[in-house]
C-alpha cells in the first residue's frame, strides 16, 4: 500500500503542475499525426515496469485515433529480493515464473485543453483496449548442489532447493525458449499531458490505470495466491514527434 499511496502523491502533484501551466493556454497550433515513445513505471512492475510505443492520428478536432504496443514485465506483490549467502548476488525466492505481457491496443484520445505554441500544455483523456499476449517463462535460479561452492547448476526454481544452496538468478532471458503463452485482455484509462515547447516534438507523461484479463491464472509463485487479473496504476514518461 505504501508503494501504491507515494506513486498516486507523485502523480497528483504532475498533475497540479500541468493544470497550472495549462491556464496559460492561448491559440493552438494544429497537427494531424504523432508518433510516441516512453518508458513506464507501474505498481505491477520494477523500477522500470517496460517501454510503449503509439502511434495516433487526428480523425477531427478533438478526437485522434490511436495504435498503441506495450512490453511489460508484471511481477507477483509478493515477490522479494533476497541475497544469496554464497555469492552476495539477489534472487527472488518461491518464483517459479515470469510474466511479460505484449499488448496490443486499439483506441482513442479526446482533446481537453489544447496548447499554445511554445508555452502551455496539452491535455487529453484516453481509453484503449486490445488483446494482451501472456509470455510465461520459467524463472531460472543458479544454485550449488551438494553444499559444492565450485560448481554451480542453473535450472528452474523448484521447493527442493534449499535457499542456502541458491547463489543468485540463472542469466537473462534463460528459459524464455521454454515459454507458455496464455492469451488475454486489456482495458487502459488514462490522462495525457504535453508538455513540449517545439511543434514537432511530443514530451511529456501520461497517468492512469490498466488491467490485464487472462483466460487462466498465471503462476508466478506457486506457494502464494496466484491470479488471472492483474489491475495496475501506471506513469508514463514519453518523447516522439508530431506533424
């Protein structure tokens, strides 16, 4: 909950100074397309939660159409770091898996406030939904068997291995050839502000909520409570270009 409640306190003092610099607002400047980019932080995730990448056009002067792909990593709450005794290196102890979520969506943003050429800032509801594609990878753990600190074995995690005998995560994207896919949905709600001081040019963030829906539940930790429905609230810090 503390994590949740100091992500909302950030959020909502973006928010106070996009809505200030908003009253600036005077006469607009047009465009018919964008093309943006970002980097997402989310309650779901690590320090960073996975990039997104959309693509939008204007269908009138209010409303643009938007395509939107988002690459995600989505951890279990209950998932702690711990430190190996025998190496110093951290691991996640009781997961069995990974859960990366490829998103595909489809949607729209409704203009609110529209901005003035270099000052100003654009402001603009969003609602998306598309199919979410689960990856879930076994999670690989190296561990050294027989109380042996020379040699070491990585293999997927399984309760038999006694955590004093783990020496850390197995390498990146191990196991990720031996995947399951589960198939799902996401439903995305947010605000969008510009902030950027150059037509051509998008900077700025986007905050707001998305759920992922799966036809099952996906086991990340077996030993906890595991889920088909994952709720999250987001932060999106983005740049890309318009015309």
């Amino acid at each position: 909950m503390l994590r949740v409640e100091k992500f909302l306190i950030l959020t909502i003092c973006c928010v106070f100074l996009v809505l200030s610099a908003a009253a600036q607002t005077q006469d607009s400047y047009e465009y018919q397309s964008e093309f943006i980019w970002g980097i997402n932080k989310n309650t779901s995730g690590g320090l960073i939660g996975g990039i997104v990448f959309k693509k939008a056009r204007k269908l009138n002067d209010r409303v643009l159409e938007t395509f939107g792909l988002e690459l995600m990593n989505v951890k279990h709450p209950q998932e702690v770091r711990r430190s190996s005794s025998t190496t110093g290196n951290y691991f996640i102890y009781g997961k069995s898996n990974y859960l990366y979520a490829i998103r595909l969506q489809y949607g729209r943003d409704l203009i609110l406030f529209k901005k003035a050429p270099q000052q100003g800032a654009e402001i603009k509801s969003i609602f998306a939904i598309g199919p979410t594609i689960g990856v879930v990878a076994p999670y690989y753990i190296e561990y050294y068997p027989n109380n042996n600190d020379m040699v070491s074995v990585r293999t997927p995690w399984n309760p038999s291995i006694s955590i004093g005998d783990i020496g850390g995560t197995g390498r990146v994207f191990e196991g990720l050839g031996e995947s399951k896919i589960v198939p799902g949905l996401n439903i995305k709600a947010a605000m969008n502000f510009e902030l950027g001081t150059i037509k051509s040019q998008v900077t700025g963030f986007e905050a707001g909520f998305l759920m992922d829906i799966y036809t099952e539940k996906i086991e990340i930790m077996p030993t906890a409570k595991n889920y088909s429905v994952f709720p999250t609230l987001f932060l999106t810090l983005f740049y890309g270009s318009r015309k």
